[in-house]
C-alpha cells in the first residue's frame, strides 16, 4: 500500500487492482420479468453486459426478458444497446456488445394470465436451456410494480415454474417489500406458499455497493477498532444518505411510498445494522443475517407521544440545484398539490443491547439537498481531561471515523496534532483511504453473481423485513393520520434539509456534519 503526504493529509492509497478476482458461476439463465421497463435498461442488462465483458459470467447463460410490450427481438435487443452505452459509455464496445447480444431474448406475456405462462415462459425456458446448453438453473427477477408481484408469483407456483428440478430455481424481488408491517407478511405469505426461504432473495442494492461490504471487513478483519467499537468510546453515530435529484419520473410510486419507505425501511436500517451488529459466527450469510435482525430487534420503539424528540419529516420546495432553478416537490408531474409526503427525514434512533446502549444514532436522507453523499460518520468521546485547557481557550474536535460510501468512497480517520511552529495549538487532520475511482463490480453486478451462486448475505431476509417494518409501521401510521399539508416543514431544493432536523441534534448538544461542498 501506497502512503503519500500532502500537507496535513495522509493518502493511503489502495494497491494494484489487477489482483482482483472473482469466481465465475455454474451455467444458469435469467428470466428478467419487466423486461422492457426501466430498471432491466438502466441497471440489470448494463451489469450483465459488464459481467459478460469481463468473463464473470458462465459461457453458457442467456436472459429471457419477459414483458407485456409486443415488440421484435431486434427492438429488444436495439433498446438494451442504448441502456448499456448510458449506463456504462467507457466499457462500451461492439465487439463485446455482438459477444453479448445474442444471449438476449424476449417474451410477451401477460402477468395475469397463466396460460401465457407456459407457453412463453415454460415451453420457452425448456427450449432455450436446449439451445444453449444451461441445464436448469433459473434465476425470475421480478423487475416489476409491486402490484404485480402477487399474480408474476401465483403464476410461476401454479404451472410449477417455482419447483427446483433440474438445477435451483431462485427468484429475486425489488423493494418495496409490503408498505407496512402487514402488508409485508402478506406478501411473504404468498412467496412462501411457492418458493423455500433459501430461494428468495430480496435485494437491497446498497448492501451490493463495494463500499458497505466493506464495513463489516473494516471492523471484523482490523483488531484496533473493535474494542472501542462500544457506548465506552463512541459518543454518537451520524448516517448520512443525501441526493441532489428530486422523485423524476416515479411520482406515483413515491407518492405512495415517501422517504420513509424508499430509503429508511431498507438502505439506512442496513447501514445501522452493519455499523451495530456484533460479530456473526462466520462470514456466511445465515449467520450475518441473524446479527443483523438481533440489531433491528434491539432497536428502542419510537416514542409515538414524543415523535418530535426522534423524527423530523420535511417535503423539498422549490429552489436551486447545480446552478439551475427546479420545482418543488408539490409542483412535480403527478404530485399532488396537497401532498403529505415526506422527502426528507432525519431519525434519532437508540439501540437497547450492553453495546450501544445511550449511544444515538442520527439517520438523515432527503432528496434535491446541496450535494449527493452517502456516509457514515463514528464520532468518538471526547478525551476525558483537557491538560491543555490553560493555555486553550477552545474545546478540542473529538476523533472521528467516517465510512464514505459515495462518492469519493473510503475512509477517513480525524486526529488532533500539534500545529507546527506554535508553542501550543492543536490541528485536526485526517488520515485517508480511498477506493480507486472506479469500484470494479457496481452493486447490480454483484448481486446478480451472489444470486447465481446462491450466496444470501448481500439480501434481506424475511425476519429483517419484518423487524424493520415493526418499528416504521407505528411510525408512519402516525405521521399519516396527523400531518396536514399546511403543517409538513419544508426546505429548498439545494439546502442542506430543514432546521427542524438542526434542532433535532441542538437538543442534544450535537450538530450535524455538513454536507460538503
Ligand atoms: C433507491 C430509491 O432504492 O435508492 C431511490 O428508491 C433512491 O429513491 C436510490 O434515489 C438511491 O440509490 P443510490 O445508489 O443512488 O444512492
């Protein structure tokens, strides 16, 4: 490893990448349902093509997209080409497109009739595990609106598409899981009629990015930190998910969903569990997943009589990002003008175990803030005696870790020095990790390769859906029952969010970190 010093920082800069390796899976296809919508052309055929790129995907492999759009295979094919060279304009080449393309086909099916399922789905998938040799692994990734999920999945059970035969039959499904506690059990009912827990994976994309896989190495692979890693030395834990982009074209989904459920249910209580969870047994998935649900469970219920100690909720207004004005949320394509949906919040949030008890956990994310920052942020206690304070005047920056997850991901550890050539003045630097600009495998890229080698670790489990959606049920069943439109704070687009969240941390003598520049 690299150091290099620059002034008061230190870079340490992460070594050669050509040592990176990963293993390439056993023969299998991919039935995309939602073929034709967005996410298939914006991130799943984009990570395919990279992987098949890159030779990390089986030579024998084909996608069948499944969808409802009557179109021609080269019409298919044609629209994925232009979602590959958005997404991923440096890695684009047509040889490595040809190589790729005709691993590509399409179905027409309508979701809720179960005769097209056999002819366009079963017949098909028996006739192209012919034609390409792939034997009968299948991976069904329902890339679809959840309103769909229960006629795709009744569908699949019924004409025995579920069954695993000739190889594992996996399905993968895209949040939102239920939009509550019920609904979530609900739906799992209806899974788990068909398909065995070890074969559903529920993805959770932030899980898949480099930089949170990275955590549970940085604190179970370093012996330094794990003993400080408890309410003796960790003062606070800020975790930070901000974007500069506003609902864009998903308004009759967020209207429904809100940040609560779109961000908080899923990626921030995974950031929380990573960050809080003791060690598992061993690095394997089931025993990750246990960590993680003892977490959620520990959780301490949000007080519904002082909701306003924990939870701050705010809707962007109009205002000005990367130099251009843009519209409030109440003004966007299909929000309503009365809305009460929440595009910021920000969460106080304790957990009640012998580790971290005391010790609050800050969580915020909006969208259309200043700047687009994922990260979290470890602020120790501050030291127990100030020696200095004599010949100080100010209190001194306790130390602190930051995991930076996007962008300009790596790690950062502040520490105090003695300034240069002063008899007595203190200065806080850091010392730096960063990932090499381009993280080899984007999150879609390998949570695709962890489904086909059956590897649950980087998805939910049913437990932890549930766990988490009992303590965010009460919670937004409150919310909407008392919030009116006159009441719901708001903050401008490119602000760094409301200063009801400000006030949040003020009351506990903290401030937020800021955003960045
Ligand atoms: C998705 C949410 O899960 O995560 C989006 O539905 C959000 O609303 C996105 O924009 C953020 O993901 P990332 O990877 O860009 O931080």
């Amino acid at each position: 490893m690299k150091r290099e010093s620059s002034g008061s920082r230190m870079e340490l800069l992460y070594p050669d990448s050509n040592t990176f390796k990963v293993d390439v899976p056993s023969p299998c296809c991919l039935v995309i349902f939602g073929a034709s919508g967005d996410l298939a052309r914006r991130k799943l055929v984009p990570s395919l093509y990279r992987l098949n790129k890159n030779k990390t995907l089986p030579d024998k492999f084909f996608v069948l997209g499944v969808g409802r759009t009557e179109m021609s295979i080269d019409t298919f094919r044609e629209s994925l080409k232009l979602g590959v060279k958005e997404a991923f304009p440096r890695d684009f080449d047509e040889t490595s497109w040809s190589e790729f393309v005709v691993k590509l086909q399409y179905s027409i099916v309508d979701y809720s009739i179960m005769e097209t399922y056999v002819r366009s789905v079963k017949e098909r998938l028996v006739q192209l595990e012919e034609e390409y040799n792939t034997g009968g692994s299948r991976i069904f990734y329902l890339a679809i609106p959840p309103t769909q999920f229960r006629s795709v999945i009744t569908n699949l059970g019924e004409t025995g598409l579920a069954k695993e035969e000739k190889g594992y039959t996996h399905i993968i499904i895209e949040k939102p899981f239920g939009r509550d506690l019920e609904t979530a059990q609900e739906l799992n009912r209806f899974i788990e009629k068909y398909f065995a827990e070890h074969q559903v994976f529920r993805i959770d994309h932030y899980l898949a990015k480099e930089t949170v896989q990275n955590i549970l190495m940085f604190r179970f692979a370093n012996s330094i930190f794990e003993p400080l890693w408890n309410r003796r030395y960790i003062d606070s834990i800020q975790i930070t998910a901000t974007e500069t982009l506003g609902v864009e074209k998903r308004a009759g989904y967020y209207e429904e969903a809100g940040i609560i459920r779109d961000m908080f249910q899923n990626h921030m209580l995974q950031l929380l569990a990573l960050t809080a969870m003791e060690p598992p047994v061993a690095f394997e998935d089931e025993w990750v997943r246990v960590e993680k649900y003892k977490v959620f469970r520990s959780i301490r219920p949000i007080p519904l009589g002082r909701l306003d100690e924990h939870l701050v909720v705010a809707q962007y207004g109009k205002g000005i990002i990367s130099g251009e004005e843009v519209p409030g949320y109440r003004e966007e394509t299909g929000v309503s003008n009365d809305s009460i949906t929440p595009t910021y919040s920000a969460m106080r949030l304790f957990i009640d175990n012998w580790r971290w008890n005391g010790v609050p956990f800050y969580l915020r994310s909006g969208k259309r803030l200043h700047r687009k920052m994922t990260e979290i942020a470890v602020r120790f206690r501050a030291v127990p005696h100030l020696m200095f304070s004599k010949i100080m005047s100010d209190d001194i920056e306790p130390n602190s870790l930051v995991f930076k997850l996007q962008p300009d991901e790596g790690i950062s550890l502040t520490f105090q020095t003695k300034s240069p050539s002063s008899r007595m003045s203190l200065n806080p630097v850091s010392m730096q990790f960063s990932y090499q600009k381009d993280v080899l495998l984007d999150a879609y890229e390998w949570a695709l390769l962890d489904c086909m080698f059956g590897d649950q670790t980087l998805y939910w489990s049913q437990d932890g859906v549930e766990a988490t959606w009992a303590l965010l049920t009460p919670v937004l069943k409150m919310l909407e029952a008392t919030l009116s439109p006159e009441q719901i704070p708001t903050y401008p687009s490119g602000s760094d969010g409301p200063k009801e969240a400000a006030l949040l941390l003020k009351r506990d003598g903290r401030t937020w970190r800021p955003l960045g520049v």
